[in-house]
C-alpha cells in the first residue's frame, strides 16, 4: 500500500477541527466558574500583602499608617499619614497630596466590598505596628463567594471565608 505525502485530506482536516472546537468548548465552561474564585483570592491576598506592608512601615518609620478600602473607587491603598504640607492633618485618615502612598492596587472586575467594620471604614497602624482598632474587611464576587480579612487588636491579620452568604465565618 502507498501512502499519500502531500498532506492532510479535507475530511482529516474537519474531524480535527470538530475534535479541537469540542475541547475548547467544554474548557471555556470550567474557566467561567474557576475565574470569579480565582479574582476573590487574588484580591484577597494583595489585600493582606498591603496590610502587611502597612504594618512593617509604620513600625521601621515610627509612625501612623492608614490603609483604606474605597468602595465607589474599587481601590485598595495604604499611605502614611503624617500631615505633612500646606493644610494637611496628621492621623486624620484621609491621604492628602503630600502624603507618602506605600501601595495603591484596583480591585479586580466582579470584586465587591460586602461589609467593613473597621471605625471610620479604615485600618490605621500606630508606631508600634498596633492597630487602632480591630476590625475586617470583607469581599464577595459575582457567583456569591464570600471571603474576608480579620485584624485582632494586636496586630495579627488573618483570612476567613464564609459559605452562608457572609453570615457566619470560618478562618482559612
């Protein structure tokens, strides 16, 4: 029997086109119930790396930080509140122009804040890398995943989780 060397036929051609489009449809399904959970830890996790950099500067610089949460904004930052410049108020929570921005990080799409319960909607470390106050923030995204971060009142940051639509949490 001899074989033909110029190639693929049509029929060869459309059988593995049908077996690709196949793969790449039941693929697609998975990444859509992967990438919302995906987001949630993603946001989740950059959250505690900020208040973990907040946290190490206000000890090494020997002052007061402030990490905020804004909602309407979709953002995350921490900064120094020193009050430094023309007008600005020290420890007031609220970044004015002068103020060093440590991180600053956009929360990613289907990101919603669910509840905050630090006073004043922020987190502030003192000198001593001491919180104010405890408090948490806490995330959902768009298939209802619930997933949250804790800060105890003496400084320890931790991740929790809730299946119940954010009524009872569970730490990771």
């Amino acid at each position: 029997m001899k074989w033909n060397s110029y190639g693929l036929t049509k029929i060869e051609l459309l059988v593995c086109l049908g077996i690709a489009g196949v793969l790449a449809a039941s693929g697609a399904t998975g990444w859509r119930h992967f990438l919302p959970r995906y987001r949630l830890d993603t946001c989740i996790l950059g959250l505690c790396t900020v208040m973990h950099a907040a946290r190490i500067c206000a000890i090494r610089d020997q002052t007061v930080v402030t990490v905020k949460l804004d909602a309407q904004a979709r953002r995350y930052e921490a900064f120094v509140d020193y009050g430094s410049g023309v007008g600005a108020t020290a420890k007031n929570g609220i970044r004015e122009s002068t103020e060093r921005l440590i991180i600053s990080r956009a929360m990613p799409a289907g990101i919603e804040v669910h509840r905050i319960t630090f006073p004043a909607k922020r987190l502030r470390f003192n000198s001593r890398g001491i919180p104010q106050e405890g408090g948490s923030f806490y995330l959902k995204n768009t298939r209802e995943q619930y997933k949250g971060i804790s800060v105890g009142f003496s400084g320890s940051i931790r991740i929790k989780t809730s299946k119940n639509g954010g009524r009872t949490w569970k730490r990771i």
